[in-house]
C-alpha cells in the first residue's frame, strides 16, 4: 500500500492585540491594555483552543508623528517578561512568547531571563528576538550611536549564540542535589564566549531548563533577517499572509535551511492574520466593512497618508479624493514605527491610480491598502481557507492578530477550531507539556547541536 501522507497540522499563536491601527480601542466592548485580567482573559481562550503559543510584540519608545506622541493607536506595553511569568502561574500548557530586543539587552541577562521562564513555565518559554529598524528607539537607552542595520545582525546572530553558550553550560544532567555526599549543585564550567561584539568570560547562574533553549522567533523581512532565522529560528512571524506572497515567502526562507544543516520542519512560518466572522458569507463581509472603518478613523486616514507624503495635510477632506501635491521624501515624520514606503513617490502615484479607478476617498483607499483581515466568513469558510493556506505551503500557521482586547479570539476559539479540527489538521489535545511539543521540534541537547531527532 502506498504510504499515506500525514496531513499538515495548522500551528496557532494568539497575538495579544498591539500598538496599532488593527486594535479597536473605540468599540464598547473594547477593554485594556494593561489590567492583567486581559492577558488573563487572552492567554485562557487560546488555551481552551489549545493553541501552540501566546505572543507579545514589544515597543521601547512611544510613537510619534509630527513631532508628538501619536494618540491615534492605544499607548504603552507593560514589561514582557513580568507579564508572562505571570501568566505562567495562571495557564498549564500554552507558550508563552516574547518579543525581545538583540540590540539594547546583553546576552548574559536575555539568557537568565529566558531560562527563568522556560523554568517557571515548565519548558513553554520563546524569544521573537528583534534587531529595531531604527535610531529613534535606541536613544531611549542612551548607548551613544546608532547600530547600522548589518551590524544589528551580526549582534542578534552573536547574542543569540552567547546566551546558547550560557544555556549549554549545564548538562540536562547537571547533579543538583546529591544527598549522599551532601552536595546541592554541582558548579557550571566557566563559560567563554568572544566574538566581534562580546567578550564574556564567567559562570551561567541556572541550572539547564527544560526546553534547554526558548523556542527562538523571527520577525525581520530583510536578507540579512532572513538568513538570521535559517541559521537560528525555529519559528518566522512573518507578514507574507497573502497566499502568492505568502508561498514564495515560504519556499524562499526554507531553501536557504540546508546550507545550515537543518531539515525544512526545522523551521515553521507563521505570518500575522487577521479575521472576521458572520453566521452567513454576507454577514462576515459587512461585520468586516465595519471593523475596517473603525479601525481607520478619518484622523488615522490623514496620518497614514501624512506617513507617506512626508508632511502635514490636515487640511484635507478625509472623505475627499488624494492630494495633487507631490510628497517630500520625510522618514521621520512618523517616528518609531516601520516604515514601509520606502520611495514615497512611487506609492503615492499607484495610490492615486487606484483612487481613481476604482472613485476612493482618502479614507476608502487607507482602509484597503491596510486592512489585514485575510480570513473574512463563516466559521467553517474561516478553517477551510486556514487549513488550504497551509496545506499549499503558504504557511505552517498563523499568529492571530484580534483586532478586539481581550475578547477578540472567544468566537474564534468557539466556533472555528472545532471546524478545524473536524477537517483533521488540528490537535484534539496537547500531547506533550513543552512548547516544543506543540511545535513539532526536537529539543536541543547539550554538545548534540546539529543532530535531529527522527
Ligand atoms: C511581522 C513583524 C513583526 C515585528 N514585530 C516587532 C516588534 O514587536 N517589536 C520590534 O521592536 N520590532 C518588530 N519587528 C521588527 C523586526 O524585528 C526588525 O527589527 C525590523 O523589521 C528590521 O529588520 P529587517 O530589516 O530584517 O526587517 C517586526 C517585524 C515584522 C516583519
């Protein structure tokens, strides 16, 4: 009998809603950001969906626009770390990820955080490390300079490979209470670890965890990110959740795995999405239509088109057609987030193109260049379109971005796994207690990196 192939599991992150436009912080039904409740609320449905793991970005520095604090999005992150080894203590098998920065943290302190929470957690603990695209970010941490983008690499590749050293130091059997000869814990060899950036000589503090490393994370698009996550990710967030776009994405970053020795399911690809639900096809679409416009308001329309023109056109009609001035090529007008019109002039003449071909407004036109609603229908079109993007190798998964805080993953949870899991390509129970299981990747044995599990 020919062998049969194993369907595709889908892979499922719940992203707690962020510092952007997607978050609705005007609907009713809209609550914080910060009160723990909310991470509770979250972190709780996606367990009950038994999803692989909980995400949270990261932003060091609040966002500006026209030189002001931009007050159009929701404000402010509490402290990754003391959020999840809270929530540690209040989930049993969901992961628990952060994002952290490469670029201002040291390699010594990233890694006894991360053991920490590996620790407390059981082995749920992973790290989307992330290099910041800018300098406005990093004079928040007063280091004098700014790190250019290539060197922003080279220092994620080496703080990544530190805090390896680090964690490698202790043995998974590491002698830690031996009551016969009255020994507690048998010391850590030094550590040596020197590279173009570091030059760290000492002991590591804790005992091996049980994960032996975080499940590492991605997010940059660039070549040099790309490679960074062949070489050393176990998982890409990624932005390519279209499903042409989204496959070439996917074939691209998994090519480059072989020349690091590692396996095409070494490395899973999970781009953000965002979805909206109806009890009919019809119902969906107009729930979305909603949601689009709440999410750009007319103030977040002009600053999207300010972004883009490099200067102020608040004296234009939200709901009116796109400016005929030229833009000015202006990156700081938008400060601390990524900046993707990189030749303002070209953007701004496809989206005049399109405004006028299809008669949008201003605001019509900033509500399609940026929703991110990918999966818009009934429950069962929702899974069956999640499922078809996975199993065209479009994607292993998806990060779900809820565009409500804290409730915004309930319908999905109730409604769109059970369809999910009826079409065989998701898990009825967790089967192993790391998020390492969930994710279907080996763990890392001390002196055996390289060598897969079968
Ligand atoms: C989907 C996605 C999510 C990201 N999330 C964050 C984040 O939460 N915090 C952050 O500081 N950077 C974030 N980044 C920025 C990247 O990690 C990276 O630092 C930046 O994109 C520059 O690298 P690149 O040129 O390789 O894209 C994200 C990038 C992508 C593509």
């Amino acid at each position: 009998m020919p062998e049969q192939r194993l369907r595709k599991q889908v892979h499922l992150a719940a992203h707690f809603p962020g510092v952007n436009h997607h978050t609705v912080w005007t609907d009713p039904g809209s609550g914080s950001q910060i009160d723990f409740d909310s991470f509770v609320h979250l972190a709780r449905t996606a367990e009950r969906g038994l999803f692989d793991f909980f995400f949270l970005a990261e932003g060091l520095r609040l966002r500006e626009h026209r030189g002001r604090i931009h007050d159009l999005d929701v404000v402010g992150r509490p402290d990754t770390f003391t959020v999840l080894n809270a929530l540690a203590a209040v989930t049993t098998h969901l992961g628990l990820a952060g994002t952290i920065n490469t670029t201002y943290n040291e390699p010594f302190e990233l890694a006894r955080q991360f053991a920490s929470l590996d620790h407390l957690s059981g082995g749920r603990a992973a790290w989307n490390a992330v290099t910041s695209s800018d300098a406005f970010t990093g004079e928040n941490f007063r280091r004098g300079g700014y790190l250019e983008h290539a060197k922003r690499y080279t220092r994620a590749n080496e703080v990544v490979e530190a805090t390896r050293a680090l964690w490698d130091s202790w043995s998974a059997d590491a002698l830690l209470v031996d009551r016969e000869r009255g020994v507690f814990a048998r010391p850590a060899p030094e550590v040596r670890f020197s590279s173009e950036q570091f030059d760290i000589r000492g002991e590591f503090v804790l005992p091996r965890s049980p994960q032996g490393y975080p499940v590492q994370i991605q997010a940059g698009d660039s070549d040099d990110g790309r490679e960074f996550a062949a070489a050393k990710a176990d998982v890409i967030f990624s932005a390519h959740g279209e499903l042409e776009d989204g496959q070439r994405f996917y074939t691209d970053v998994k090519d480059r795995l072989a020349k690091y020795g590692r396996a095409r399911d070494d490395l899973k690809i999970l781009p953000a999405a965002g979805f909206v639900l109806g009890d009919t096809a019809e119902e969906a679409a107009e729930n979305a239509r909603r949601i689009r416009r709440q999410q750009v308001s007319p103030q977040t329309a002009i600053a999207f088109l300010e972004q883009v023109w490099g200067r102020d056109l608040s004296a234009y009609d939200p709901d009116g057609p796109l400016p005929e001035i030229d833009p000015v090529d202006n990156a700081d007008i938008t400060r601390g987030r990524v900046r993707h019109a990189k030749d303002p002039r070209a953007v701004a003449d496809a989206w005049r193109a399109r405004a006028e071909a299809e008669r949008l407004s201003i605001r019509d036109l900033i509500i399609e260049t940026t929703a991110r609603q990918q999966f818009v229908g009934t429950p069962r079109e929702v899974a069956v379109a999640i499922d078809h993007y996975v199993q065209s190798d479009a994607a292993d998964g998806f990060v779900l971005v809820p565009h409500l805080t804290p409730t915004g993953l309930d319908e999905f949870v109730e409604r769109v796994i059970p369809e999910l899991q009826e079409l065989g390509s998701f898990r009825t129970e967790y089967t192993g207690p790391t998020l390492r299981d969930h994710l279907g990747l080996r763990h890392p044995q001390h002196g055996t990196e390289g060598v897969r599990a079968s």
